[in-house]
C-alpha cells in the first residue's frame, strides 16, 4: 500500500490522506487549508486524484481543517461514499453549510469590488450543489467495531477525545497474501478535557500516522488554566469591559461554556451576561446535545443537576446578524464568544474592530492559532492588526490560556504512542509545524529506537 499526503505535511491543516492498493483507493480527510493567503489559495482544488476511481473517503472528525474540501471532491466527480461516525457527520454538513455561506459573502463582496473596478467576476470553488451532494453521500462509522469501506479495507473507530464523534482509525488492509494495518491518529484530545471521553490508544499497527500539533511542548495543567481564566474573568468584570473569545464553533466553545457554567456552580464567578454570537456554534451545541452517549461520566453527571437550567438567563445565544450587531450597543461588563477560532472570518472581526483599541477590553485566545491569520498576530504582540481593511490599534489586554486547547500536548501525544511502540511500528509524524514535529521525532528516535518520516506536501510512503 502506498500513502500520499496532500495536506497537514510540514503544516497543521488541509488534512487529506490518499491511500491506495492494488485493488482499492480511499482518501482519509479532505480538509481546508487555513492561515494566509497562500495557504487558503490551495482551496480552490481538490486534492489530486482521480475521483471516479476513489472508493471510499474517510473522515476522522468534522472540523474543517479536515473536511472542508469535500465538495470540491464532489465537484471533481467524486460519487462514492463519505464515511464518519454519527456525531461527525451530523457537524461536518453543518461545517460544509456554513463554509458555503463564508465563501458566498466573500466572494460577493470581492466581485463587488471587481466589477467597480471593470475586472471580471471570480467563480465559487463550489456551489451549493456540491455541498449538498457531499451531504447525501455521507455514511455512519460505528465505533469498535471492524467496517469495510472498500474491497479489502476495514476501519476501527477508537475514540480521539478531541470532539464529539472524532475518531483515531485502524485501517486494515488486505492485498492478496499481504495483511497490514496502518493507524490515523486523527486529531488527539488532551486527557481530562470536559464533555467527551478520553482518547483511546490502539495496541498494534504496522505503521502509525501521528498528529503533533503540539509536539514540541506541553500545555498548562487544565485546572491551573482554568484558575487563570477565572481570575483575568474577574479582572475583566470589574473593569465594565468587554470580553472577546475567538473560539471554535464546534469543540471550543462548548468547553468553554462548560468551564464558566462550572465556576457559576461552585461560586469561583458571579453570574454574568455571555453572549454566544455564533449560529454555527448555536446548532454545534444542538447537536452535542443529540448524542449524550458520547459525553463523559462529568458531562453526564452535570446534565442531571439541575444547573444547565439555571444558567439559560445569563447565557444568550445570538443567531441573527441584527442580533450580533445590536452587541456594539450593549455595555460590558460581558462575555461575547465568536467565530472563527483563529479570528480569519465570522463575527469575532467585527467584535475586533470595534473593541480591540479599547484598553477595558480583554481578549481570551484559547485555541490554536495557524501562521498568518488575524489571531496569530494578535498573539504575536503585533501593536496593530488589519482588519476589513482598516488598520486597528491593540490596546487591550490579550491573554493566550493555551491549556484549554483540545490538542494533545507532548507528553499526552507519546503516552498515546507508547501502547504502541512495543510493535514497533513505522512513524509518519504529520499535522505539525516543523518546530513541533521535529523535537517529537527525536523524543521518539531517541526513546523507542524509531526514526519517524516527515512528509511534506505531495511525499509518498509505501508500506
């Protein structure tokens, strides 16, 4: 079997794997690029490969990065199956939906700017058709259980802890007298994170595909992150300030909703107004809602208590635009978590440029964010930043709370490896920036005896 990396190689998204063998073709993810310019110009094609002949593609969760590039696979002619669990494909249509409507307001705004300027208009990369088409091919993955998505190719689901319904895979391949087995880590959660269960390692493989996101370092202990979260909360409250949370639709936000409603119950904060201005992350958590065999024995236990219904009256779900718009009026002190994480799009730009100059604003950074995007130069210190074409001062007060992210650290992404390093596997370590993946190779090298491979973007490896 040969593997090809049309993605998350010397990078952390467009995560889309081509694997092939003598008698079937699937593709694991087939994610979006993110960051700047050059990275998000790779979205206007598919990966490339033949797609009247792909068997089957392969989801490992539903955030973008991982399956934002279907409907360009649709558009290409692909007609075969998109295979995910449950969880994950019901969030990947809502994922693929809202990235039409993305695309769609950019690009009227740009042929706007195109046409006054007597230049001709840009097509979409994909229309509604193709996002719908996506849809309708999608097909349930159960967990645990061995499941053939092509001739000779089975996949086991385990649990990668890192959203609802995401998923490490075990690809099972069978060519002729020939029996391997090659395992996708997917993108692994930390131990311990709120809501969904914990990742669960596989015990063999003939080679294993690992994420390293985070490879070079480990996060904060969560509860120190929580407790820093509740104090700089508490400082911003008394300041009458705004509080912006670029968050993740789907992941991120509900963890963060999940950690404030647990300092409202044991008394660590005051009740005070949150404003969830986010359609997409208003129907993520909908969703999250509809599959409560996947939450973890805490989440399970919260749901009971009582405490979600008192909460409802601080926490304000805003799904219009008029509604959004109306929170420039509103006063602080409050909390307002929008889209997108890395602050690249969605409403948190907006919230940006009309609050970023003001020094009675907090900004809560508590995710990932890719080289390039808004979000990255804010972290970076940058002392103004663009933002719809107009250059914004930044005079509040940024705090990056990197323990709340729903990456595997260092030492969580090796304990992962490490029930597998008796079988001694093959190591491809990708979804990484060279700064991170190459101090995880040498740990491994150095620890297990194995030298990983390093793909970059279009690299092969047989097995």
């Amino acid at each position: 079997m040969k593997i090809t990396f049309f993605g998350a190689a010397g990078g952390v998204t467009g995560t889309a794997y081509y694997c092939e063998s003598s008698v079937a073709r699937i593709m694991i993810d087939c994610g979006m690029f993110q960051g700047g310019r050059r990275d998000e110009s790779r979205n206007k094609t598919a990966p490339p490969v033949n797609y009247t002949k792909l068997d089957a593609i392969v989801l490992t969760h539903a955030h973008l990065d991982h399956c934002g590039r279907l409907p360009l696979a649709v558009r290409e002619g692909y007609r075969g199956p998109i295979f995910g669990t449950p969880a994950t494909l019901d969030l990947a249509a809502l994922v693929l939906r809202d990235s039409l409507k993305v695309q769609t307001s950019d690009l009227d705004k740009l042929n706007r700017m195109l046409v006054r300027n007597g230049k001709s208009k840009i097509k979409p990369a994909f229309e509604e058709v193709d996002v719908e088409g996506a849809i309708l091919q999608m097909k349930p993955l159960p967990y645990h259980q061995p499941f053939q998505v092509a001739k000779g190719m089975n996949i086991t689901v385990d649990e990668a802890g890192h959203i609802l319904g995401s998923g490490s895979l075990k690809l099972s391949v069978e060519d002729g007298l020939q029996n391997k087995s090659v395992i996708f880590s997917g993108d692994l959660g930390a131990a311990g994170m709120p809501i969904v269960r914990d990742p669960e390692p596989f015990r063999e493989a003939d080679m294993v595909i690992l994420e390293s996101t985070y490879g070079d370092r480990d996060h904060k202990p969560l509860h120190e992150t929580i407790d820093e979260a509740i104090a700089i909360i508490r400082h911003a409250l008394q300041s009458k300030g705004k509080i912006l949370v670029p968050s993740f639709a789907i992941g991120r936000t509900q963890d963060i909703i999940y950690y404030i409603e647990q300092a409202f119950r044991k008394g660590g904060l005051q009740r005070f107004p949150i404003y969830i201005d986010s359609p997409m992350a208003i129907e993520a958590s909908r969703i999250y809602m509809n599959h409560p065999e996947l939450f973890d024995d805490e989440m399970k236990e919260f749901m009971t208590s009582g405490e979600p219904e008192r909460d409802k009256g601080f926490i304000h779900p805003t799904q219009t635009s008029e509604e959004s718009q109306h929170l420039n009026d509103v006063q602080g002190p409050c909390m307002i978590i929008a889209g997108s994480g890395m602050c690249n799009a969605g409403r948190i730009k907006h919230h940006l440029r009309h609050n970023l100059w003001k020094a009675e604003t907090s900004v809560l950074i508590v995710g990932y964010q890719a080289e390039g995007t808004l979000g990255r130069k804010i972290v970076d210190g940058a002392q103004s930043v663009k933002i719809f074409g107009e250059m914004i001062k930044v005079k509040a007060q940024v705090h990056k709370l990197g323990g709340f992210s729903a990456h595997a650290g260092q030492t969580d992404l090796l304990k992962w490896f490490n029930a597998l390093a008796p079988d001694r596997p093959r190591v491809v370590l990708t979804h990484g920036e060279e700064k991170a993946r190459i101090p995880l190779a040498e740990i491994i090298r150095h620890r297990y005896g194995i030298q990983p491979f390093l793909p970059q973007f279009g690299d092969s490896i047989e097995l």
